[in-house]
C-alpha cells in the first residue's frame, strides 16, 4: 500500500509542528507543494495525496468519505505523534474534519484549518449522491472555476481528471453527518467573500469545537487560497506559532 505522504529524507529531528494539507476535489498534493518553501522552517508542511491521483494513481479512487478518513488516520498516525495540525480546502476541510476524528485516541491536531468548506452539518451536496455524466461533470467544474481552461479543450487531461472528480463528487453527495462530541481543539475556518457558501454555513462550524473558533473572510470565490496565498500562509503560522513554541 502506497503511504499517503511521501518519506521525510535526511531530517535529523522532528518539526516543531507539521501541518497536514488535504487537497480539494479533483486536485492532487501537488497543489501543495509550494507552501513548503514559503512557510517558516519550524513549520513542515506536509502534502496529503488521496488514493487515484498523483503518486497514487494506481489506487481506485474512494467514494466514502467516512472510510476515507479511517484510511488516512491509520497512515498517519505514525506522523501524528508529535504536534501537528490540519488544513483542508473545501472538500479537503470536510475530510480534514473526519480525519480528526478518526485520529481520536492516537493523536489530537493542534488547530483544524477548513477553508472555502461549508460546515459538516450544513452540506448541501445531496445533488451528487448518484455518479454524473461527463457533461455533468464538466458543468460542475466549470461552475467551481477550479480547473484551467486549457483542460476543457483536452481530452486526454479530462479522461484522466473525470474518474477522480466523480469520485471526489461522490465523497461530498454521499456523506452523512453525525453528531459527535466536538473536537478539543481550535477550529480556523477561511471563506471568500464572492463563494456562494453563506457565511453562517461557515459559522456553524463553531458548534464542532470546544477549543474555540475563528472566522476570517478573504475577498474572492471559492478558489481565494490561490490569489492570497501569501497572506493565508501568514494565517496559518500565525495560529499555529505560539502553539509550536510550547510543543
């Protein structure tokens, strides 16, 4: 079985914290990849790659989120013994959600980053509880305005990228919420302003925690993380400096 993340080479310790990052539907970690360089050396962030793409292509992508998430707790776990931390974008910050969850009893993250993701009890995604067709698909990708245009006019990039984004739209239409303790640790939710996710979808996060939340607004749609990458990046050493100061 192929792990989720890629092995740490030549580390002579561990990071004062690492920071987990779960990719949005149809995107690989590879949209990670950056932050890497662009964060502080105390912080190490760590790319999620989700079975059926990148480096995991070989894997059948997964359309139970649930599972999903007990899936990635048990390859991480070894990784989260330390401090660490969560961040997802849209469906990257629901699946973060679970993975907190199932990673109860073996490590707690520090702080929960959701970013551009409605609140677990506020889905609306029941519209993909059954597979799309192509054509629905391309629509839906379009409407999110996630995918370059150069993609729409290949079609070799979209046979690639259409299992996946079913898949993945599966994950979302088919998952159920269930009421649990809330979590101990700080949740941080990040929305744009022109999303049409409405911001007390993004409030009712608050009831997820005990550890007491934020929520900030960045001016942009759903995809905002790519034109203030700078400044979310800054968000999220922020949060998470005093933290690794006293790990």
């Amino acid at each position: 079985m192929t792990s989720a993340t890629a092995p740490v080479l030549g580390r002579a310790a561990p990071p004062a914290m690492r920071l987990f990052c779960l990719p949005y539907s149809g995107a690989s970690a590879m949209i990670y990849a950056r932050w890497k360089r662009l964060v502080p050396s105390w912080l190490e962030v760590v790319p999620v790659e989700l079975p059926g793409r990148g480096r995991r292509m070989d894997a059948p992508p997964r359309t139970d989120l649930t599972a999903l998430a007990a899936e990635l707790a048990d390859e991480l776990a070894p990784q989260a013994q330390g401090p660490f931390a969560l961040f997802g974008h849209s469906l990257g910050g629901l699946l973060a959600f679970e993975l907190a969850h199932a990673l109860r009893g073996r490590g707690q993250p520090r702080v929960l980053f959701a970013s551009a993701a409605a609140a677990p009890s506020r889905r609306e995604d029941g519209r993909w509880a059954e597979p799309l067709d192509d054509d629905g698909l391309i629509a839906e990708m379009r409407r999110l305005s996630g995918t370059v245009e150069e993609v729409f006019g290949n079609r070799d990039l979209l046979e690639m990228a259409l299992p996946v984004l079913r898949a993945d739209f599966l994950l979302c239409g088919r998952y159920a919420y269930r009421r649990r303790p809330p979590l101990d640790c700080p949740i941080r939710v990040f929305g744009g302003t022109q999303d049409d996710i409405a911001a007390d979808r993004l409030q009712a996060w608050s009831v997820e925690t005990r550890g007491g939340f934020t929520l900030e607004m960045f001016d942009g749609d759903h995809f905002f993380l790519r034109a203030h990458e700078r400044p979310l990046l800054d968000r999220l050493a922020e949060g998470l400096s005093g933290i690794a100061a006293t790990a």
